[in-house]
C-alpha cells in the first residue's frame, strides 16, 4: 500500500513538472511572436530607414576662385627734379600735404638765368629794329632804281627816235645805273628777309629761356600727396637730366586711385581676363568691397613666376594708403546658367566621378557624371544630371546602391551648400 502511494505520488510529480515547462514554452513562443510583430511594424514604420542629407540639381552662375595676398599702390609715383640747377628759394609744402594739379610746390632762385632772359629780350628787340631798318633800306633802294630805270628808258627812245643825238657813252652809263639800282634792290630785299630770320632766332632763343625761367616753378603735375621732401629753403639742386645724379624736389604720389596689385601664379595666370570680379578685404581696416580686373601684364615674371595683374581701387577720400595689404579672392572661368550640385557631393575614383542620386522612391542610385568649373562650394555638372534630381551632400561612404533612405532637405544656393 504504501509503495503505491509512493508511485502515485512520483507521476504526479512529474506530470507538474511537464505542466509547468509546458506553460512556460507556450509563454516563450507568445513573447516571440510579439516581438516579431512589432519588429515588422518598426520595419514598416521606417525607423531604422536611415537619414540622408540631399540637394537639388540647380542651375546657377559659377566661377573657379582662388585667394592671393595683393598690394595697393599709388595709381602714379613721380619724383619731380629741377630742370634747371639753382637755390631754394621758397619750398610751400612738406610730407603728407595734399596738392592739386597745378598747384607751385617750390620756387628756385637762378640769377644766371634771369640774365639770360634778358638778353633774349634785347636780342629780339634788336633784330624788329633791323627789319624796320632793312625795310628803309628797301624802299630807298626801288625808289633809286623807279628814277633810273625810267631815265635810261628815256634815253634809249630818245635815241631811236634821233639817232647820233645822244653819245653811245651815255646811253652805256644810264643802262648801267638802270641794273645796279635793280641790283641794290635785290640786296635790301635779302637783307631784310635776312632781319627776318634773325628776329626768328631771337624768338626762339627768348622762348628757350623763357622755358627754363619757368622751371624754375616745381608744379604738381596732378592731384595727389607729397610722399617726401628732399630739399630745404636755400638747398643748392642740380638740374635733372640723365648726366646728373641730382637729387629731386620732392615726390608727389596719385592716391585718390590706387593700383591693387596682385602676383598671379603661373598655374591659373592663363585663367585670368580683363573684367574678371575680385572680393578684396583689406587686412589693416578689415573694409570689403568688390572691384573688377583692369589690366594684366600678359606675361610671367621669370624671378616668381607669376603674372602682375591690377585692379583700380577708387580713393577719393584717402581711407586706403599706398602700402596696404588685402586678400584677394579673384573669380575666372565663369560660367553663366549652368547645372551645379555641391562639391560634398562629388565621388572622385582613379578613372571616373560619380554622385549618389536619390530616385523617386527614395532609393540610392550610383551615377557616373562629367564635371566642369568647380568653385570652393560648387561644381558644375555637364553630363549625367538633370535639374530637379536629388543628390546626396556628405558622408557618402554610409550608403549604398538600391538602399532605402529618408531624404532630408539641405540649403543649396549659388554659394554654399549646408546641410540643415
């Protein structure tokens, strides 16, 4: 009896055991299946679709840029010599002065010259009284020779008409008298024309003079700024021709127009155009404008290697100085209207580029694409866009083809392109 009791006992024990592992299976395969419904749901819903960060396909203007270090100088640097040697006499301006076209600067004192003036003067004076002499001369001279010439006219019809009336002798005499009156005539002609020509020198030689009476004046030559004074009141200068090493006057410098100038390097020198726009930003005032390519000098420095190219900076109110540095961020090779995405969208390979283009149904498609101008934000695409499609901007190693994404849109203007 009781070893039945026991073996009851040992079979309900088991069959517990089995209820229970049983209960917990099905408890198992419950949680399981829960979980593997709201997987599916999650899946469905897109929550683990990745993000992508995407532009459009845009036309735009775009130009290749590059930042160079340029220099402002006067727009004209003159050093102004005396052309003739002397005196300080009076000197009105001094270093940092503002001048104007025309303006006397400095006044010399040569007392030779002043002598040599005058002589000219009288020179002048002298030749007008000889050609008013030579003109008594001439008048005299056709006056003798009109009473000659018609008393030897007399005298041969005289003659013709009387034959032997009058000696052969005198007739000779009156005819010989006739040419030379003719002839002195000739000659108080030539004299006068002679009174003439020296009348020309004299003018000539007055002008000369008086020429270099007026160097005696340093003038401005144009509106600008005395850059520095070399000489004082009573300094002796030497006249500046090549065969002397005189120092100048002063030197005046044009600033109310600048020269930026800039060393183009020889790698983008045949890039450059007349025309080209240029940001400038001036390092020492931190001011910013835009200006445009004036002039180049269309030829490679052999020392540097670079091309001098300039742009007239306006500066009418002398807020800029001569000496000044300012970076330069010159545009060239421009394009107008053309297809552009951002440059963090490009893939570069050995052989190829290529762009991640997001199709319609949000799916990642890998393109082959031809580039053109790049600027530091931009590229031109000139085969394998069109406008309107979608590319991805940025971390372009984190997708791949046929992939499902979720597209979010980024700022994309001519300039940047910024992800949201």
């Amino acid at each position: 009896m009781t070893i039945r009791r026991n073996t009851l006992l040992v079979f309900g024990a088991i069959l517990f055991c089995l209820i229970v592992a049983v209960w917990q299976v099905g408890r198992v395969r419950a949680g399981s299946s829960s979980h593997g419904k709201a997987d599916r749901a999650s899946a469905l819903s897109g929550d683990n679709v990745p993000f992508a960060a995407v532009a459009d396909v845009k036309r735009a203007d775009i130009a290749n840029s590059f930042s160079i270090a340029g220099q402002f100088l006067p727009y004209q640097n003159v050093e102004l010599h005396a052309k003739v040697a002397g005196y300080i006499k009076n000197i009105y301006v001094d270093i940092g002065d503002r001048v104007h076209t025309g303006q006397v600067l400095a006044v010399l004192e040569v007392p030779e010259l002043v002598a040599q003036v005058d002589e000219a003067k009288a020179a002048v004076h002298h030749a007008e009284e000889e050609i008013e002499r030579s003109k008594s001369d001439v008048a005299r001279a056709e006056a003798d020779h009109v009473a000659l010439h018609a008393n030897a006219d007399r005298l041969v019809n005289t003659d013709k008409a009387r034959p032997g009336l009058i000696a052969q002798q005198e007739l000779d005499d009156a005819n010989a008298r006739d040419r030379a009156s003719g002839a002195q005539v000739d000659a108080a002609k030539s004299a006068l024309a002679a009174a003439r020509q020296q009348l020309e020198v004299a003018k000539a030689n007055q002008q000369h003079y008086s020429a270099l009476s007026d160097y005696t004046r340093i003038v401005a030559p144009y509106d600008g700024v005395v850059t520095w004074r070399f000489s004082d009141t009573g300094s002796l200068v030497q006249a500046g021709t090549s065969n002397t090493s005189g120092l100048p006057v002063v030197t005046v410098a044009q600033i109310n127009l600048l020269r930026l100038r800039i060393p183009v390097p020889e790698s983008i020198a045949a890039k450059v155009r007349d025309g080209d726009s240029a940001d400038v930003k001036v390092q020492a005032t931190g001011e910013r404008f835009t200006g445009k390519v004036t002039r180049f000098t269309n030829a490679l420095d052999p020392s540097t290697r670079t091309m001098q190219v300039e742009i007239d900076v306006p500066n009418p109110t002398y807020r800029l100085q001569p000496g000044m540095y300012a970076d330069v961020v010159l545009a060239s090779d421009s394009r107008k209207d053309v297809l552009t995405v951002p440059v963090n969208a490009i893939q570069r390979e050995p052989n190829k580029v290529k762009v991640l283009v997001v199709d319609p149904q949000n799916r990642v498609e890998s393109r082959e694409v031809q580039l053109g101008v790049q600027s530091s934000n931009n590229v031109e695409v000139v085969a394998g866009l069109a406008p309107g499609e979608r590319v991805i901007v940025g971390n372009l190693g984190s997708y791949q083809p046929r992939e499902l994404v979720r597209p979010k849109e980024a700022v994309f203007t001519a300039n940047s392109a910024d992800s949201e």
